[in-house]
C-alpha cells in the first residue's frame, strides 16, 4: 500500500473560494450550490446573481469530480464575475512504469508541450516546506470553433515529491489572463502552505 493511503493531505484555503464537494458521496449539488451561492452573495444579494453563481459553482464541482482531486476550489473574490481560477490538489502514485517518483519526473509529466499548447510550458525547480518541487506555467487553446479562434486557458502548477511512491499536484487555472500575476502568486503561496502528516 503507497504511503499516500496513509497520510493526510492539507493546503490553506483562500478566503474567497468555495471548497467544492468533489470527495463526499450523496451531496446534491443543486442544492448544494444554491447554499454556497447565497454563502458567497449573501441572503439579500440579488438572485439573478445568486443563481448564475450557483450554475457556475454546481458545473464547478461536477467537472472537478470528474478528476478526482483530493481537495478543489472555486476562487470566487468578486461572486458578480463569478469563478476566477479553479484550485485543484491531487495525487500522483508511483506505478510499474514508474516504480520512483522524482522531481524530474513530475516537470516531464507537468511541462510536456501538447497539441493545444498555446506557447511552451515554462517551468523551475522550487523547494517547498513540504519537500522538493517543480513550478510549470503553461497555456492552453480550448473549445476551437469552426473559425479557427478559442479560448486560452493558463495554469500554474506545482508538482510535489512527497516520498519516492508518491507527490501531488496543485494547479490553479483560468481563463482570465489580466490576472495571471494575481493568481500566479496566490498558487505560489498555496503551495507554501501544503503539509503531508501520518
């Protein structure tokens, strides 16, 4: 059994973001959302605002479901703008194929150019309080219409080298691109703030 089966996983949460419920069964998102939205607007918003959030919020958490993160956020700082940045934590077990995980590893993993890159993935070696790491920015084109134009998705990520067995991945992305700093330093201080005990 990995290491990872064990151990307890922990990333401060921004004030602003919603956790959204990717790792707890029976949740009804619909009402779910609808709580969560009127967490981040307020009882008295107004409910066009209200409901366009809470859209956003349940399309949130059923797409971060789909990957199965340990932990994912919605980062919401102006709910009128609805989501900014989605804040994912996942896990990265070592396989037959990769019987060792390495920091050299995890950058081939996280800075492998794709067919959708919209320019190479930049990426630099970093040491975090929870072990070595690497940083990769990179910037995707997503949803090409029959125009040839879409929409430029950019990440930021750290891929973490728990133990040899096992690592994690924090990624931030968005699609909001005069924020990039912004949201490049709040995943820098993120990362930071991730702790592995047991």
């Amino acid at each position: 059994m990995p290491e990872f089966a064990t151990s307890t996983v922990r990333v401060r949460v921004p004030e602003d973001a919603v956790s959204l419920p990717v790792r707890v069964t029976g949740v009804d998102l619909n009402a779910w959302a609808a709580e969560a939205a009127v967490g981040r607007v307020g009882a008295d918003g107004e409910p066009r605002l209200r409901q366009a959030l809470a859209t956003e919020l349940r399309e949130a958490a059923a797409d971060s479901r789909e990957r199965g993160p340990i932990t994912a956020l919605s980062y919401v700082p102006e709910p009128r703008l609805g989501e900014l940045a989605r804040i994912e934590l996942s896990a990265l077990v070592a396989d037959d194929t990769h019987p060792v995980l390495t920091v050299e590893l995890l950058q081939r993993y996280l800075a492998a150019p794709t067919p959708v890159s919209y320019r190479p993935p930049e990426a630099e070696l970093r040491t975090l309080p929870v072990g070595p790491a690497v940083r990769v920015r990179h910037a995707y084109v997503q949803d090409v219409g029959r125009d040839g134009l879409g929409t430029v998705m950019e990440t930021c990520a750290y891929g973490i080298r728990a133990d040899e067995t096992w690592g994690l991945v924090l990624l931030t992305s968005w699609k909001a691109l005069a924020r990039t700093d912004e949201l490049c330093e709040l995943t820098d201080e993120l990362a930071a703030t991730v702790r592995v005990t047991g």
